[in-house]
C-alpha cells in the first residue's frame, strides 16, 4: 500500500469541525484519523506526520476557551506532543486549537481571550502573511488571501503590548488581520513556534476548500483554479511532510 | 476549609449596562463581570491555590484575587449568582473530573461553588432588581445582591 503523510485529528467533547477538516486533509492526499481524546495515549502519535486540532467549543468553552482540552491533554500525553515537535512532527491547531495550542505552552506565550465586541464573530476576513520567516504551513499561498472565522474568543493578547510587537518582528506572527476584526494584539490571527513546525491559527482553512465555499460566486484564485486559500494551506504543509520525509522521492 | 478567588479579566474595560438588559436604560451605568470559585477542601491551602492558578487562571490576561472581599471596588451594588445547588452544572463538573483525575492532589476539595460576578458602577440610582430579572434564570441559578453602600 502506498505510504501517504498521515494525520491524526484528536477529538474533544465539544470538537465539531474534525470531520470537514480531515475532509480537507483527504482532498491534499493525506491520509487521516480522528481520535477521541478518551482513546488517545503516546503511543498512538506513532506514524504520525501532522497532529490537528481542529474547531468547535471544547469541554463547552468552560472556565475558558482551551483551558480543560489542555488540561486533559497533558493528563493524557504529559509532553508527548511537545516530543513529537521535536522529533519532526507537525501540529496544526485551527481555531480552538489555536487556543488549546496556546494554553500547552506550543506557541509563543499569549492568550485568547473574548472578542473586544464581546460578541461572538462569524465572517470573512482578509489575511496577511508575516514576512519576516517562511512557514511550511503557509508557503503556497499568496501574500493577502481570505479565509472564514467563527469566534467568540479568537483576540490575541500578551503580557504587555510590546511582547505581541515582537512576535511579529521576530516572525512568529505569521498571520495577520489586514483590519482590526476582534482587538487582537498587532492584529496577530496566527502564529508559529520556533521551529515552525506549529502552527495555530483563529481562521478556519478547511472551511475554504472549493471556490464555491467564497461568498462571491464569482470568484476564482490567482490562477483560475477551483480551489480555495485553505486547500493551499493543507497542500503546502502535504508537500513540506511529504518532501522532509522523503515520501515524495520514492514515489 | 473555604478559600473564596476571584478571577478578573484585566483587558475587558467596563461596558454600558443597557448590554446586560433586555431594554435600554437611561442611567449612565458601566459593568464588569468576574468570576468566584469558592473552594471547600481539607489539606495543603496552598496547594488549593495552586490548583485555581493553574486550572481556573489565565496568566496572561486575568488577576487572581483571594478572599472574600471583591476585587473590585467603587460600585453602586454587585449581583452573584451561579446555579442552584442540585442543578446539573456542567462546567463545575468537568473541572472536579479534572481534579479527581488529579495524581495524588496535596488537598481534598469536597465541594466548589462557581458564581459569576456583576458590578455595577455609576452616579445614577438603578434598581438591582431590574438587573437580577434580567441576568439570572429563576428556574436554575440562585443569587444575592451586596449594595455597594454598605
């Protein structure tokens, strides 16, 4: 059987875009798994090219958005995932996952907290790439690029105002609002670790596949294709694992 | 042993209250909400600290405040109210699962009470009673009302 770059999607009480996202993952050529965060132990991280964790309202957002997903996860795992990273491995935390990413202490120190409006928001907003460090995650997309977000509590926020500053300086803010959508810090919606082989982000790839996902009928990409911005966003971390690992050479 | 914490919110400034009322109101009224957790446990209290920092406490953008005076202060009146005792509470749930799922915790937490805090500040007079219709559900939470001029 052909050997493919394997995902495994962990899957919280609460978790409720697993499904379209390993759909999306599937569409790149992955092959992929959603895992019940009940089922899941070290030892099933095994194989295992990218970890997602992707949207939805975890454990009911209780106590905070992330807080209890984290929490679990480190009752389950301890630093397992952390030794993934370090041993090659990619995550990818979509929205909630973002936030759960965030609380592991994965990312760049910081926080989610609620939307400035203190409502929950539900639109279209347009990205910016970050251009002082590639990310594998982001590499065949454009410089601007539109995507979905579905958030109540997607503001990023840090210690001090100069610390989210820096995080853009240095690179780690990948993913930028090109207007003010929710109070972020530096308007940061996605950001990387040192090693870039993390990433967490507020807007939803996966929920952008089609060009028939965008609102307007009309549209089309850069190059006339069907596909949408987050279809790029899984294609290039496929080609990246895909690449790295040496699969691509043998196939 | 009961240790009462207060979690403040230090980036969400004051809002207008006609946003916790179902009609405008005419006074010029701002609100904050915190959150109390009020711990019953026998053993190491700091250790009971330790948990509320690290399960109930976001460093980076919350102030934890312990005992049973407010974190804030300056109000008119202060609504608390959580859900009745016997309700299914589901929040309170998932966080004593966590801590019986704890490897061996230096205390022994018997019960927690979740409450969620609104001050109300301003010159206007406003009648709580309005406000307690408003934010508590009669047929699952339970509150109390503490006038700010006592």
């Amino acid at each position: 059987m052909e050997k493919r770059p394997h995902a495994l999607l962990l899957k919280f009480p609460g978790t409720n875009c697993d499904a379209e996202t390993a759909r999306a993952l599937k569409a790149v050529g992955f092959s992929a798994d959603v895992l019940p965060i009940s089922q899941v132990s070290p030892d099933r991280l095994e194989g295992v090219d990218l970890v997602v964790l992707s949207g939805g309202f975890s454990y009911g957002d209780y106590v905070m958005a992330g807080r209890l997903a984290q929490l679990v996860s480190e009752q389950r795992l301890g630093d397992a995932l952390k030794q993934f990273r370090d041993k090659g491995g990619y995550l990818l935390g979509i929205c909630n996952g973002f936030q759960i990413l965030t609380r592991m202490g994965l990312l760049p120190e910081g926080s989610l907290i609620h939307n400035d409006t203190g409502r929950f928001k539900c639109n279209w907003v347009k990205l910016k790439k970050g251009s002082q460090k590639d990310s594998p995650f982001l590499r065949g997309l454009p410089d601007e690029f539109e995507l979905p977000i579905a958030h109540a509590e997607g503001r990023f926020v840090t210690k001090d105002a100069s610390e989210a500053e820096a995080l853009v300086a240095d690179g780690f803010g990948v993913l930028t609002y090109t207007e003010d959508i929710n109070g972020s810090f530096n308007q940061i919606a996605g950001l990387q670790d040192e090693s870039g082989r993390v990433l967490g982000l507020m807007p939803h790839p996966e929920r952008f596949i089609w060009s028939e996902h965008h609102y307007d009928p009309d549209w089309k990409n850069e190059n006339g294709g069907e596909h949408g911005s987050g279809y790029y966003m899984f294609q290039s971390i496929f080609e990246e694992i895909e690449e790295k690992s040496g699969l691509k050479a043998k196939a | 042993m009961k240790a009462v914490f207060e979690i403040v919110d230090r980036y969400l400034e004051a809002g207008c209250c006609s946003a916790l009322l179902y009609a405008p109101i005419d006074e010029d009224l701002t609100y904050r909400q915190t959150r109390r957790y009020t711990l019953d446990f026998e053993g190491d209290e700091s250790a009971a600290a330790d948990f509320v920092s690290k399960t109930l406490l976001d460093e980076v953008a919350q102030d934890l405040h312990q005992g049973e005076g407010g974190a804030l202060s300056g109000y008119q009146f202060v609504i608390d109210y959580g859900m009745k005792p016997g309700a299914l509470d589901l929040e309170k749930e998932a966080v004593v699962s966590y801590y019986e799922h704890l490897d061996g915790p230096a205390f022994q937490l018997n019960d927690l009470k979740i409450e969620q805090r609104v001050y109300v500040f301003g010159e206007g007079k406003a009648n709580p009673d309005r406000f307690v219709s408003d934010i508590c559900n009669r047929a699952i939470h339970t509150w109390s009302v503490i006038d700010g001029a006592n």
